[in-house]
C-alpha cells in the first residue's frame, strides 16, 4: 500500500516585498563604498642588500565620489624585519580613475640578518654568506587615513579602509673578508707619534746646556769686541 504525499508549493515573496529587501541591502551597502582606494604595482618581489634603505612606489586611486588621505604601512610580517623610515601621506581626489593613479612613495631599512665573524665587537669582521637566503613574504596596506583639513577645503574621508599588495624581499649577503684599514691606520698615527717624540728628544736639550751656549757666544762676542778695539 503506498501513501501518496502532496508536494507543497512554496510561497513566492511578493514583488514590493523583494524590492523594499533590495533597497534596504543597498542602503547597507552605500557607507561601504561611499569611500575607499585601489592600488596599482608592477612588481610584487624585490632584492636588496641588508643593512640598506629600499623604496618603492605604488600607485593609488579613488574611483569614488569622496576623496580620500592615503599613507603605507607593512604587513605584521614584515614589521618585525623592517622598520619604515619614510611613508608619505597622499591626498587622492574623488573620482581619480586608474589612469590617473597617483604615486605614493615609502622607504624601509633592511637590517643585518646574515651572521659576521667579528674579532673586536663589530670590528674586523668578514662574512662567508654561508647561509640561505633569507626571504621574507607580507603585505603592503595601503590605507585611508582621516584628515580634519583638505587641499580643497572640505573635510576629507573618515572611513578608515586599505587595500593590499603581496610583497616577497629577497636580502642579499654581502660577501666580503676583514678591513684592516683602521688597524693600519692606528699603526700610522702611532708611528708618526713615536718618531715626533724621537726627534724631539734628540734636538731638545736640557735648560742648563742651552744656558751654556749662550753665555758661550756671549764670550765670543765680547772677545771680537775687544780684538777690534786693540786694532
């Protein structure tokens, strides 16, 4: 015996009730893209030597009707190996189309990460660059930031939002043996110093013998006087 079920029909939403649901999702939406940026690269890699500064630029744009602060900031991956030593912040227009991107510069320093054989400190040092090389992967944000004034005289934007670009650097080692230029030029001035103290003590003589001399010519001046009286 089998027992036939009736297949229920779902209820259509009502056209006016599908549209009050649509709006109210873009009222939701218009504070999110009311304002914001995109960015532009042409390279997400970079090599650069340790113990170097580096700068890059990327470019920005607003395609929205607000116009909008920028500046850069690293990934937290990144902020642990570099630290930023300039980062501009950059007034992008409303309405500035991909085309019209605009440079945004930032410079970091790359810190020593390969090991040194040093003898004194960080004195006569050489390094092998035995190691691998040391790659580091993040992020560029770049990031709206708020502003009380603007170039044009109205408030700019308030909503704080950023956009990233995959950043790889790739830190070269800088092979190289022990200067030993300080040491020869400590070797030089104390050399120079040795033999001023020679001479010195060579041609100086002591107060007494200096005295002798004198009264000496004095001598000799005086007989010479004397002499030509007689004549």
């Amino acid at each position: 015996m089998f027992v036939k079920y009736k297949k229920q029909k779902r209820g259509k939403m009502p056209k006016n009730t599908r549209l009050i649901f649509i709006f109210c999702i873009m009222l939701l939406a218009m504070p999110l893209v009311s304002a914001g940026v995109g960015i532009k690269w042409n390279q997400e890699s970079l090599i650069v030597n340790e113990g170097e500064k580096a700068c890059m630029t990327y470019s920005v744009y607003n395609p929205w009707p607000e116009e909008s602060y920028v500046t850069i900031e690293l990934s937290d991956e990144l902020k642990s190996v570099l630290t930023i030593q300039e980062a501009e912040t950059k007034l992008v227009p409303a309405n500035t189309p991909s085309s019209s991107a605009i440079p945004v510069k930032f410079c970091f320093k790359i810190p020593k990460v390969y090991e040194k054989d040093c003898w004194i400190s960080e004195m006569l040092c050489k390094q092998e660059c035995n190691e691998e090389q040391k790659i580091y992967d993040g992020e560029v944000l770049v990031k709206s930031v708020p502003s009380t004034v603007s170039i044009t005289g109205s408030g700019g934007s308030t909503t704080q939002m950023a956009v990233s670009a995959p950043l790889r650097l790739k830190i070269s080692c800088n092979k190289h043996g022990r200067d030993f230029t300080l040491i020869y030029a400590i070797i030089a001035v104390l050399a120079v110093v040795i033999i001023a103290v020679l001479i010195v003590r060579k041609y100086r003589k002591p107060k007494i013998e200096r005295d002798m001399e004198k009264l000496k010519r004095l001598k000799e001046k005086i007989s010479k006087e004397k002499k030509s009286r007689r004549t």
